[in-house]
C-alpha cells in the first residue's frame, strides 16, 4: 500500500499533515479541519481557512477519516465544506474594515 504523507494548510496547527491513499481513495487528515482553542476560546483562523479547504479538496478520495468524527463518504465530506462556508463569510465580515 502507498500512501501520500504531505503538509497542508490548516486551521488547527501550523503543521498539519496528510496521509493519503490514492489507490484505497482514503484521505486522513487527523485534526487539520478543525478549528483551535486559544486562552479557552474555540476559533477558525481567517488567514487558513480557505486555504485549508483548498488544500483539502485536490484529494480524490472516496472516503474522508477526521480526528474525532466517523469515516465521511463524499457527500458528507461536502456537507461539511458547505457548513464551513458561512464562518468564512463571518470571519471575512467581521475582520473587513468599517467603511
């Protein structure tokens, strides 16, 4: 079995990692979609999240395994992308300047 070991850009540590398994169609990416906790506040970085999701889509994986969460098949892979978009518009509002 060969697997794929890359960095990507997350939102939950500076040094995410990746394994994939492009003949098995299985990506892991362990704590890298999450958000993080700083001084007891749960959080998304603005300056990662979208990165972070794009990073995460160029895998063509038919099965997608989170650090804490079961085995996501692709719709519920896109299920989840689709509920982080609204954060990111939050976070793109609230860090905009004020006209």
């Amino acid at each position: 079995m060969l697997c794929v070991i890359e960095e990507m850009a997350s939102t939950h540590t500076e040094d995410a990692t990746v394994v994939y398994n492009p003949k098995e169609r299985v990506v892991f990416f362990g704590d890298a979609t999450y958000g993080k906790t700083t001084e007891s506040l749960f959080h998304y970085s603005h300056k990662s999240i979208d990165a972070m999701i794009e990073d995460a889509k160029k895998y063509e994986a038919d099965w997608t395994v989170l650090g804490h969460e079961s085995v996501f098949d692709n719709e519920e892979m896109d299920l989840y992308w689709r509920e982080l978009a609204p954060l990111r518009e939050q976070l793109t509002h609230v860090l905009s300047p004020i006209p």
